[in-house]
C-alpha cells in the first residue's frame, strides 16, 4: 500500500507524490515539482495519477493535511 498525503488551504488541493511515483506519467503545468515531489493539482492531475494507480492495482491510502495559509508547494 501506499501512502500519499493530500494538502489543501481553503481555496485549493494538491496530492504530494514523490516523482518517482508518478515517473512516465504527464501531467498538467499545474502540478509544481519541488524537493524530489510532485504536487498534482487536484482538479485534473490527481485524479488521472489516482486512476492510473488503481489500473496498476496499486492500493492507496490517502492522509489529509489542512494549511490555513495559502499553499503552493
């Protein structure tokens, strides 16, 4: 199982995966790169990296961080 962490302020969300997790996959300019993570922005890039996951029969668990501030990466 993995175990990805989900960041989010009041107007905004992003999955923290590490890029080699998410490596050969392309996702949108949205999704910012920072310390060996990529942050999937969460309308459109989340999503997709979720789906590609479970077709990959990989299990998720998903821990939510709330940051009162905004937040980008």
């Amino acid at each position: 199982m993995k175990q990805y962490t989900f960041i989010h302020d009041p107007g905004h969300g992003w999955l923290e995966v590490p890029q080699e997790d998410a490596k050969g996959i392309r996702f949108s300019k949205y999704s910012p790169r920072r310390n060996g993570n990529i942050y999937l922005e969460e309308d459109c890039d989340a999503p997709k990296f979720l789906e590609i996951m479970k077709a990959r029969g990989v299990e998720i668990e998903i821990v939510d961080k709330y940051v009162e501030i905004g937040w980008r990466g």
